[in-house]
C-alpha cells in the first residue's frame, strides 16, 4: 500500500465538487480526527480544497471553506475527490486535470462515492480495481467497458483508493488506520460512531434489489445473477430455468411466491431500471439505451418504462436536468461567490 512506510502525519486533501455528499466526506474525515484524539499525537492530517478556493456547498446546503487545490496538491500524500450530484460534462475539465496533475506528482489518488466515474474520465483508473457507488455502476460500465467495478465497499489497490461512498468511507479509513496502528485503535475509533462493526473491502454493496437477494433461494438467486449479466441479449425463460435445473413452471412458481411477479416482468424491471441509471448518469441517446437494454426499438422501450416508472424516458432525461441545474443555480445564488 502507498502509505505503509510513510512517516507521521499521513496527510490527506479531499478535493470538493460542488453538491459533494456530505456523508461520505464525513465518513472519511472523522475517523483520522478520532484517531488522532485517541493517540494523543497527530498521526493523520487533512485538508478541505476546492479549484480555487472558495468555498464549496454539499448536498444538503452548507457550505465548506476550502484552501485552493494547488496549494493541497503540495503538502499531502494523497487526494481524494469527493462525488455528489453528477457534474456537467462542460465543468469536468478542470477536476480531471487537477487529478491527473496530482497523479504525476506522485500522489495517492482516491475517489469518494461517484467521483470514481471522474477518475475514470481522466485515465487515472487504467490497470486498476475500482469500485463506485451501486446506482451509478451501470452508467460507469456502459462509459468505461475497459474498465470492471468490482461492486464491492471500497477498494485498496496499490496508490489507487475508490469508495462507493456513504458510510463505506468510513470502512476505508479504518482499514488504513488498522494497517498503520493495529485492528485495536481501528476499534476503539470504529466504537466512537457506533459503527459496530468494520466491514471488509470484498464486502459487496447492498443496493438496489441487491438488498433483497440474499435472502432468496439459491436456484433464484442464480438465475437473477443471469438476467442481470444479460440485459443487453436477454435469455429466454426456458434457457434459464434449464441453466438452474429448474423447469419453467417451477421458475415461475418461485417469482411469483418470492417476489409476487413473473420472470418475464422481473427481467423486463431489471432493463429497465438499468436504463433508467443510464438516462439519469449518461450522456448516451436513448436509442443506444434501448439497445444497451435489450429493446428492439425506441419505441418498445418507451412503452415498458413507462408502464414501469410512468414518465417517458425523454420526459424523465428533462426533468433530470432542469432539477439538476436549478439546484446548482440556487446554490451558487445563495451562497459565497467568492
């Protein structure tokens, strides 16, 4: 790991984007504050940064001051950047340059939540394991189909550290504050927040219908682990009650008591929440989303998602944007111009 032999403090910048999640910001601060007050030294040292300066609002509203990126880029081991609301692709070109010139002055390089996408964007995740945020992963592989997010908490690989944000960052921490002072302290600042246990990072995501899953039987659980790996050339029903050792009465027997619809509809639900991701978190045309999704037209898409979510796909796409920019507008209206 890039931190195993640097001396104390290790020193961490989070480079804000504009609507950033809070939570995960949190998340990965607050265990380096506990651990300092626990080792009564200052073992871990940190920095809020924006591009230029000034101050940054999260999600939720409040403002965060910052120092500017350059001066962060010069003093700390590694750099986190912190993902939110999606950024305009016309905004990208300053973050991705930031990270690509920390990234060549030898900096860790991280990702907070969906920031992964924008580390993505910048080639600085080639050759590595990522992992990002599970309602954005869709959209991530569709983008980046060189490159497989593994849908786990987080991942540690070599100078590369993503997180799929929310409370994840705060397993990430722990686990570094572990390798660097021992399982113990990560403990003691784990039992801090009542965080009762430190999840591991092959730990999956519970997300999505991900959340239910586990809980269903085995021959279920692997025909939807099926359908979900074939959205774009859908199987036929018959094709994966076979690969499950299951007859196709059988099958439909299980949906319906399990999950109170037919493998039809449930396959249909999964391509079209699928889309949904990708209207929501691409830039793509929603002729190439119907195809990503295994409808045969625009037109058989948009009747299904509408029978599944009661917007069209383009009324949806809209009504994205507008709510997207009105949010940023009224935070730039309300807060620090600088």
């Amino acid at each position: 790991m890039f931190y195993s032999t640097i001396p104390e403090p290790l020193c961490f910048a989070f480079l804000m984007i504009e609507g950033q999640s809070m939570m995960s910001l949190a998340s990965a601060t607050e265990p380096l504050r506990a651990a300092n007050r626990l080792l009564q030294r200052e073992a871990f040292r940190w920095e809020l940064c924006s591009l230029d300066g000034h101050p940054v609002q999260a999600s939720n509203g409040l403002p965060f001051h910052a120092e500017p990126v350059e001066i962060g880029l010069s003093r700390n081991h590694a750099i986190f950047l912190c993902g939110g609301f999606r950024v305009n692709p016309v905004d990208e070109r300053p973050y991705l340059a930031a990270m690509r010139k920390a990234a060549r002055g030898g900096l860790a390089i991280g990702a907070l939540s969906t920031a992964s996408h924008l580390l993505a964007r910048a080639g600085l995740l080639d050759g590595y394991r990522c992992t990002i945020h599970w309602e954005n992963r869709a959209a991530f592989e569709e983008d980046f189909p060189h490159l497989s997010p593994t849908g786990t908490l987080y991942e540690i690989d070599r100078n590369r550290l993503t997180c799929s944000g929310g409370t994840a960052a705060m397993d990430l921490m722990l686990r570094i504050i572990s390798d660097r002072h021992g399982a113990d302290l990560a403990q003691s600042v784990a039992n801090q927040f009542h965080h009762e246990r430190i999840r591991a990072a092959n730990e999956d995501q519970q997300g999505g219908k991900l959340q239910r899953m586990n809980a269903l039987p085995q021959p279920l659980q692997n025909v939807i682990r099926q359908m979900q790996g074939n959205l774009e050339t859908p199987l036929q029903i018959d094709v994966l009650a076979e690969a499950s050792g299951l007859s196709a009465r059988q099958l439909e027997r299980l949906f319906r008591f399990y999950l109170g619809m037919t493998p039809v509809r449930y396959y249909l639900s999964l391509r079209v929440e699928r889309a949904r991701e990708m209207l929501l978190y691409t830039e793509q045309s929603i002729m190439d989303i119907a195809i990503a999704t295994g409808f045969a037209s625009t037109s058989h898409f948009s009747k299904w998602f509408k029978e599944f979510n009661s917007i069209t796909p383009t009324k949806l796409r809209m009504r994205s944007r507008l709510k997207r920019d009105r949010e940023l507008q009224d935070r730039f209206v309300s807060g620090d111009p600088g």
